[in-house]
C-alpha cells in the first residue's frame, strides 16, 4: 500500500460520526490532556456549527493494534471494541469530538458525573441559542440530549409553539447532517504515528515526547509521566530540581538509545523503556552523589553545562561501583569538558560521542589516559563575571575544589550552605568594582573571572568599596598564605600593592595553571 493510501480524508456526517463514539470504536489514547473546554467554549462551537462555519477536522488513527492505555470519550461508558477490531484513535479534535458526543449524551451512563453535568447544554429555540441548563429556563428550552433521538425529540415538541418546532427541527436537521472533515491514518507503526503527533500544534499547545511515550508504556503499576516527576522531586532534595523533564529524557535516551536525540526512544521497545527509568534512578542518584563527593557540586545550576550529566549517567547505567582509576577519570573529563567548553557550539555530536566514551570508561577501558588541555589565562581575562554563564560555573567548580576560607576568620566556607542556595552574595571582587570605577576602569575590565572569590556574606559586607591594601591587613597572619591559597591568589599577590591590571593578568595565570593540574589530575 502506498504511503498516500495510508492517509484517508472523509467528510461523515455529525450523527454517523457520534455513532461511532457509541459502539465504542474511537477512543482516547492515554498521551492526550484530559477534557479542559469551558461552557463558554462549548456553545461557541454548537453555535458555529448551527451556522454552517467549519469547525476544523479531526485527526484519528485506525489500528488494530489496541494500547495498554485508552479512555472512552467523555468519560461515558463505552463497550469494548472486539480483539482484532480496528481502533480508532483521536490525535487530534479530542476536546471538539468530547464536547460533541457529551452534549448529545449528557444522560448516558458515566463514569464522571462532573463532567457529564458540564455538558447539560439546551438550546433555546425562542433565540436561537444555546446555554447551559443551569443557566435556562426549562420552559423554553430543549435538551440537547433530546434533539438526536426521534423518540424523545417528539414529545418534547408539544410543549412549543409552531414556530419553535419548525426551528427545532432546522436546528436538529443542521447537527444531524453537518459534514465534519476526518483524516484517518491507517497502516502506519506507533512510532510513525508519534512522529505525526509531534507535529500538531492546532490548539496552540503541542505535547510532548514524554506524554506520547507513556501511551507506550502505561500501565496499572507503570506511567511515565508519573516516574519522571517523582524523580524530578527525588532530585529537589539534593539540589538538582532544575534538571527538567528534557535532561531527563536525555539521560534515558542515553540509557536505553545510547544516544541523545529524545525522539530516538519512539523506537524503543516499551519494556526496555520501563526497565530503562528503573535504571534511570539508580544512575541519577550516583551521578548526583559523584558530582557532590569528587567536585563539591551541590546545585545543578553549577554544572558548567547541564548536558554533561548525560554521560554521567550512562557511565553509572553501566558501572554502578567505578573504581578510583574510573573515578579519577571522570574528573579528568570533567574538567577537560568545562575549560575546553566542549558542549558550548550546543550540537549532539561531541555529547553522543561522549556517551560511548564513557559506556567504554565503565566497561574498564581507561579511555581519557590522554586528555591535555592548555587552558589560556584569557579564559579568565575576558570572560565577564555573569553568575549562571559556562565560564563563570567552571570558576565557581574550581575554587570550591580548593576549599576556600573567610578572608577574616580564616574558617571554611560552607559549600553547602553557598552552593546550594546559589548566592551570588557569597563570591565578590577581590578589587571591589566600586574602587577601581574610582580609578576609572569599567566593568568590562573589573567585572571578569580573574577578580573573582568565594567569601562569605560578611566578608563581603567588610571589604565592601575597600582597597586590597588595606583590607588584605586584616586576613590573619597566621593562616594568611593558606586563606590566599584557598582562594588561589598567588604569592607574588598577597600584599594587594600590585596595580588591579597586574594583579588580574598574574592571578588569570595562575588559575590558568591550576586548570591545567585539574585537567592533568583530576
């Protein structure tokens, strides 16, 4: 069969089409949004089709291949289509198609009484409009549900006026006969009907990768939806609640695809998909924990590039216990990763890559032995200080390996008090910006990566405009060298007489080289 026999546009009649919804061959798959139309909605679209205005089509799969996971129409009762009897999916027009079969069936046995009543629309024949019932008066209206159904359309008629049955009956003919536009899909696999649905967008809202995938997937112990969002909460109490739902996606793309294109798992087996987020859980959380203990990240926000995870990942979907050689590794990555900005052109290929790599660290081969980098001190010369860009996450990693210390205590810094709230009050210009604006020189040359610390709150309130000179005084003189150290400002800096060019160009230098030692060591 040709492709553009698989595709079969119908115009059917309204009163053929509601029948099918009655002997239960359309049917809701689990990926569409439940019913969300308002009454105001509702009567819009009866009075559009009252007038003859098109209403737009609807999209439906026919397959014979039934989901694990459907709803019937409107929440009524519907029967069962017999095994190997073609299924008719809506993909598109459900809340159209709901509305449609409810207001002409708001008295069918239901299994959702509230929306059964949100369908309880009359027609007032006096004006030619329509309410819901709640709102009119009985009198002078007529049930909807009653229009269709000759047996009790006609007693209904004799409590009104010639005039008003003759407008009934106008009416009833219109819905009867109106020519709705259906395109049927036939013969296509689930994953091509994934690939259509992912291009719709008619109401202005199109869903996602993950609801189309839980069609896939569901049931009564099984959704999706349900397992990314609880590990999406997991993930809250350690930091990494920004993750998301498409960093997540991608990490079990990585897992169960070994590859990064969400739209990739469409092609998954739905049981490797199920088996694959239980892997998923287990490999986050030794990720997270990895990214904590060996880098001191405490917060997602400071992943250099939130992508990175994703090899991570699928080293611990792999390898759940990596030895020290493994982990040592991993860090060398890491770091090669950040300085080099290796994801930052932002296309899949490096990432993809990376993933093998990392599948092949798990399985015991030691392939990072020959990462080198020459981080140039420019990186953190002209880089701005800009507290969520790469550069600025890769120097915030790297002074939180160095255990950083109050400039006037001389106590550790709480990394993850700091890390995991993101302060930004808690780094500062180790020459205040107001000081050298004094001085004449603007933020493009203060505000960079090379005059940046960690300090804590109140240092910060202390130094606030001062000048190195004099509050590099105050750093107690017993621990000076080590408080410096922790806050890699090199020896030849500590007094804070150097000019701010010298001091920023010799310290960019310095950290220049420590980027290489992390890179090199790990």
């Amino acid at each position: 069969m040709s492709t553009t026999h698989k595709i079969t546009p119908a115009n059917p009649r309204l009163a053929s089409l509601l029948s099918d919804v009655t002997r239960g061959n359309i049917k809701i798959p689990v990926f569409q949004r439940e019913y969300v139309w308002t009454d105001e909605q509702i009567t819009s679209l009866l009075d559009s089709i009252y007038r003859g205005y098109p209403v737009g089509s609807l999209l439906l799969w026919s397959t014979k291949e039934q989901l694990k996971h459907e709803r019937n129409v409107g929440g009524f009762k519907l029967p069962k289509v017999p095994e190997d009897y073609p299924v008719q999916y809506i993909l598109d027009g459900q809340q159209r198609l709901t509305t449609l079969y409810g207001v002409f069936n708001a008295d069918a046995e239901t299994e959702n009484e509230e929306l059964a009543q949100h369908f309880n629309i009359v027609f007032l024949p006096g004006t030619g409009e329509f309410a819901h019932a709640s709102v009119a008066n009985p009198a002078t209206s007529i049930k909807l549900g009653n229009m269709l159904d000759t047996a009790k359309l006609l007693p209904e008629l004799e409590r009104f006026s010639g005039a008003e049955r003759k407008v009934i009956a106008e009416a009833t003919e219109k819905f009867k006969d109106y020519e709705f536009p259906v395109v049927t899909i036939r013969d296509r696999t689930n994953q091509e009907v994934c690939r259509v649905f992912q291009r719709i967008n008619s109401s202005g809202t199109s869903l996602s990768t993950l609801e189309l995938l839980s069609a896939w997937t569901w049931s009564e112990r099984f959704d999706l939806r349900d397992e990314i969002a609880a590990l999406i909460d997991r993930l809250a109490d350690k930091g990494y609640e920004d993750l998301g739902e498409t960093q997540i996606l991608r990490c079990l793309t990585a897992i169960v695809q070994s590859d990064i294109e969400i739209d990739s798992l469409v092609d998954a087996n739905p049981d490797d998909l199920v088996s694959g987020m239980a892997t998923l859980n287990e490999a986050m959380d030794a990720t997270v924990d990895f990214l904590d203990a060996e880098l001191k990240i405490k917060n997602i926000v400071f992943v250099p590039f939130p992508i990175m995870l994703v090899p991570l990942v699928k080293f611990f979907a792999t390898n759940l216990k990596p030895t020290a050689e493994q982990r040592h590794q991993m860090r060398r990555w890491f770091w090669h990763c950040a300085f080099t900005e290796r994801y930052k052109a932002g296309t899949n290929t490096l990432v993809r890559e990376d993933i093998g790599l990392m599948e092949a660290l798990a399985n015991g081969k030691n392939v990072f032995d020959g990462l080198k980098a020459k981080v140039d001190k420019f990186f953190f010369v002209f880089s701005s200080w800009r507290i969520n860009s790469t550069a600025s996450k890769t120097l915030i990693c790297m002074l939180a390996q160095h255990n950083p210390m109050s400039f006037f205590t001389g106590k550790p810094i709480d990394l993850g008090k700091t890390l995991s709230a993101y302060n930004a009050r808690e780094f500062h210009h180790v020459y205040p910006k107001a000081r050298l604006a004094q001085l004449g020189l603007g933020p493009a040359a203060s505000n960079v990566l090379a005059n940046i610390c960690f300090l804590t709150a109140e240092d910060n309130k202390a130094i606030s405009a001062r000048d190195p000179k004099d509050y590099f005084d105050e750093i107690p003189e017993k621990k000076k060298d080590e408080i410096f150290e922790s806050a890699l400002i090199p020896p030849t800096l500590r007094d804070g007489s150097v000019p701010y060019m010298k001091f920023r160009d010799d310290r960019a230098s310095y950290l220049a080289l420590k980027a290489e030692a992390l890179i090199e060591n790990g």
